[in-house]
C-alpha cells in the first residue's frame, strides 16, 4: 500500500491565545500564491447567516405586500421607476424606517452574544449618534439611487408584479447590508461615517448656495442666516463632532489592549476629543453678527489645536514612523504658513484660508485614525514554525 505524506503544523502558545483557539479547535488555512493566512473558525458562522437572511427577507416580504396593497387599493396599473409614487419612494419611506431597526436590532445582539465583538468597544452613549449616522447615509444612499434611477430610466413604469419583484429585490439587499454593517462596525467603518458625513454636508451646502456666490465671502457663510438652508451646513459640523467622538472612544479603547495607558495617550486623546468639541461649536455657533467673535475664535482655536497635535503627535503617540512624522510636519508647516498669510501677511482670503487649513487638518486627522488603528490591530506574531511529516496509508 502506497504510502502519502501528511504534514502537521505545530503554532505556538501565543498564537493559539491571540487566535482564541481551543482544544480540538478547527482553524482555517488560506494560501494566495505564496502567502498563507490562519485563521479561527467561527462555529456561529452559519447560524449567524441564516439570521442575516431571514432578518431581511422577512421584513422585505412584509413591506412589498404592503407596497402592492397600497397600489391595489389605489387602483395602480403601472408604478413609475421614480417620481412621487414609484419604486423609489417607495424604498426610501420603507427601508430608512425598517433598515434603522434591523441595523439597531443586530448591533444590540451583536454586543451581547460575542463578549470579544468589535461592537464591544462602543460605548453605550455615542451608539444613538452611529445608529443616526447610518440612517442619515442610507437615506442620502437612497435618495441617490432615486435620482439615477430618474436619469437613467425616464419616464419608465412596470407593471404591479413586476414592481413588486424589483421592490423586493432592493428592500432585501437593503436590509441584509444593514445587519452586516451592524455585525461587522469596527474603526474603519466609523472613519468612513466621519469622512462621508463631513465631506457629504459640506459639497450639499455648497451647492445650494452656488447661486449666491458664497465663496466672494468666505466658507463660514454657509452656516449664516444669509445662506440657502444654513442648518445643513452647522448640522453637518455639529454631527461630524459627535461622529468624531465616537471614534475616538473605540480607537483609545482598542489601543488599551496593545499600548500600555499613559499620561501621553490620555492627553492624546483628549486634546483630540477637544478638537471635536471645538469642530461641533463651531456650527453651534455660526457666523452671525451676534455670534462673530466667538465663532473666529473657536475656528483659530481649531487651527491651534490641530497645530499642537501635529507638534506633539512625536511624543504623545508611541511607534511613529519616520514617514509620518515627515507628512505631519510639512502639513503642519502649511497651517502655520496660511495662518500667517492670513492674519499678518494679507496675502490669503478667508475664504482661502478656510478651505486650506479645512482639507490640510482634515487630512491630517484621517492618517492619524489610520496610524491608531494600525495600532490596535495588536501584536503580529512573526515566527518560524517547524513542518513535521508524518506518513500515513495511501487510501485510493
């Protein structure tokens, strides 16, 4: 009888902690190429999948038969694609209200079945501010797809069983991405709800006021009582702050289980929880002559604090790179050069000033979010293991 090689391989005690393994635990092996990934297998992960698609389907199901009541009794032959009643308004009025309960419903169950779920690192007051980040970006997600759907498809209908079919389609694609967004937030996800909330409602704000010419006044304007809808462009700043906090709080959390807490990491992370706050006043308190004053001074207080933060991220953060630090300094370099420009030279505008030191600090606070979560990514374990063959029969 034949006899085949079979090859074990041996992980040390470290790995198996940081892999959470168990005796007789199956773990499994990914080879791409020449690379080779380990990783636990998650015994639930079936279970899980299953919820995921009855959680969406089910609710899907419910709302397209109310969606073809609700045309049956209106006597609707042909349902449009877009437009006041059509398909699409259908799914925003739906999928916000029911997506935001399927999203809140497994987060929560999240939180409490996994004890090691990243969801965990969340504190229980920033989640009212992630569930309503999430529905705000499914509502402008939908809107979107409304107005594509309008310029792409014009004036076309289908019939009452074809738009139920459609319907249901997107309502279940709707509610499944929710429940995986709920299962799966992490750091990541929060950086990405931060950059589209801020980038999002700032683009919007400047293009309801295109007409009015806002940039021969400055960036400010957009959240004075002269703009076109100005509580889009303070609530906008108002809520990034709070979407910033939260992120800060899962960042510094997940950081304590691989950098020892110090004095340098709290003040670390409270002169970036600083930062928000003054980024949050800053649209409490737009700039209308009563508010003038204090809004310049909290908008300089930001540029001074996104300036000592560059200063001191050397010192205040551990494990910073050579590339960083370079990066960091020339940004820094920047806003110290256009604040000097501005309020001694009177080279720049406000308005260009503004819009600088907005993308230079901006930017800065993103690959600063990167460099924390590289950070708490925990310990990568390089190790050489040995390969032992063991020969066994050969079974045709």
């Amino acid at each position: 009888m034949k006899q085949k090689k079979k090859y074990q391989l041996e992980l040390p005690p470290d790995v198996v902690t940081s892999l959470h393994l168990e005796h007789d635990a199956a773990v499994e092996l990914t080879v791409k190429g020449e690379a080779a990934t380990i990783r636990a297998i998650d015994p639930n992960k079936d279970k899980i999948q299953r919820q995921l698609e009855l959680w969406a389907g089910i609710p899907a199901v419910i709302a397209t038969i109310v969606f073809w009541a609700v045309a049956t009794f209106r006597n609707v032959k042909q349902v449009p694609i877009s437009g006041e009643y059509s398909i699409a308004s259908w799914l925003i009025i739906a999928n916000i209200f029911v997506g935001t309960i399927i999203f809140t419903t497994f987060f929560v169950k999240s939180r409490r079945a996994n004890s090691s779920a990243a969801s965990n690192r969340i504190y229980w007051r920033n989640f009212p501010v992630i569930v309503m980040a999430f529905l705000l970006i499914l509502g402008l997600a939908l809107l979107g797809i409304s107005w594509l759907m309008g310029q792409v498809f014009v004036g076309v209908s289908f019939d009452l069983v074809t738009s139920s079919f459609i319907f249901l389609i997107f309502a279940f694609v709707i509610n499944y991405a929710m429940a995986l967004a709920a299962i799966n937030i992490d750091s990541s996800m929060l950086t990405t709800l931060f950059t589209v909330t801020i980038v999002s409602g700032v683009i919007i704000s400047m293009i309801d006021n295109g007409r009015d010419r806002w940039w021969q006044h400055n960036l400010s304007f957009l959240g004075t009582d002269l703009a076109k809808n100005s509580w889009q462009f303070n609530f906008t700043l108002v809520f990034s702050a709070l979407i910033m906090v939260a992120l800060i709080d899962y960042l510094f959390v997940s950081l304590q289980e691989t950098v020892p807490r110090t004095w340098k990491i709290n003040l670390l992370r409270a002169l970036l929880t600083a930062t928000a706050i003054d980024l949050g006043a800053v649209g409490v308190f737009p700039n209308n002559a009563n508010f003038h004053v204090l809004h310049d001074r909290l908008a300089f207080l930001l540029v001074d604090l996104m300036i000592i933060l560059i200063v001191g991220i050397r010192w205040l953060l551990p494990q910073v790179s050579k590339e960083f630090l370079l990066a960091s300094y020339i940004l820094g370099a920047s806003l110290v050069a256009c604040e000097i420009a501005f309020q001694f030279v009177g080279y720049l505008s406000l308005t260009a000033f503004e819009i600088i030191s907005f993308v230079v600090a901006f930017g800065w606070v993103i690959l600063l979010f990167q460099k924390i979560r590289n950070l708490t990514d925990g310990v990568q374990f390089v190790v050489k293991v040995p390969i032992k063959v063991k020969r066994v029969p050969y079974e045709k």
